[in-house]
C-alpha cells in the first residue's frame, strides 16, 4: 500500500501542521463546518480539514504565514488588529483568509456580500461586528491602494 497514496488522500490541514510546521490553519471541527482550517488554493477559500492533500497537488496554497509581503502585513491583517477584531484568536486566521479571497474576487463587496462570504466562518466569542467593521476597513485600504497604483 504506497505511502503516497495515503499522503494523497490526508486532509491538508493535517499535511501543513504536522508536516510542515504551519500552525496558523486551525483545527475545529474537522468536518468542514467551521471554517477555522480555511487555507487559499489557487485563490479561493478552501477547508483544508476536508480537502485531501492529492487534490492540491500543483496548486499555490497560501496560509495566513504567506500572506504577509516580507515585514508588510496585508490590509486585512492590519485591518484586524486595528479593529481588534479577535478575542481567543482561533478563528481569526480563517476569517482573514476567507475575507482575502473574497476582497481579491470582489474589491467593493458590500456588507450584506461579506456577512454571506464569511457566514461558514464561525466566532465562538462572537466578535462578528468587529470583525464586519475590519472587512469594510480593509476594502478601503485596498480600494485605495488600487487606486493609487492605477495612477501611477
Ligand atoms: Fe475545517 Fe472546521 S476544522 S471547517
């Protein structure tokens, strides 16, 4: 029974913590329920608790520790600690990876497309107003930077 098989078929979720040291995907339910495991592949938003590894196989997989450019938190990583949008932090790696695929897909997504966009992201300490409040403060910033590099 090839080991690459049984490779293939773990969750990635497992594959980036245990193998690979990144920590920042979380593991909540494991059923792809909550969204605290959410990882980019390719761009889009994906549960890594239930994608198996095979599956992303020549795909750019980004987590939260990749989203950084270099010392230059993203807009929506600093949108976060503006707003203090995280109390126990488990789920905030999530909901930032989720908000980054849907800002880069939808730069002026209005709130109601947002809350639709994140409501498969869960916040047991409830902070979702704050969150919602750094979502629209980083479409500003990202908005604004847009529009600044188009003129220059
Ligand atoms: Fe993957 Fe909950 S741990 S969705």
């Amino acid at each position: 029974f090839p080991y690459t098989t049984l490779f293939r078929s773990r969750p990635l979720l497992f594959v980036l913590r245990n193998e690979l040291d990144y920590t920042g995907a979380k593991f909540g339910c494991g059923e792809g329920q909550c969204g605290a495991c959410t990882v980019l592949i390719d761009g889009a938003a994906h549960r890594s608790c239930v994608t198996p590894t095979g599956s992303a196989v020549g795909k750019e997989i980004t987590t939260i520790e990749g989203l950084a450019d270099g010392d230059k938190l993203h807009p929506v990583q600093e949108a976060f600690i503006e707003c203090d949008a995280m109390q126990c932090g488990y789920c905030t790696t999530g909901m930032i990876l989720s908000s980054v695929a849907l800002l880069r897909k939808n730069p002026s997504a209005s709130e109601a497309q947002i809350k639709q966009a994140l409501e498969g992201n869960i916040c047991r300490c409830g902070t979702y107003n704050r969150i919602l409040a750094a979502v629209q403060r980083a479409r500003q910033t990202m908005l604004s930077e847009a529009r600044e590099n188009h003129r220059a």
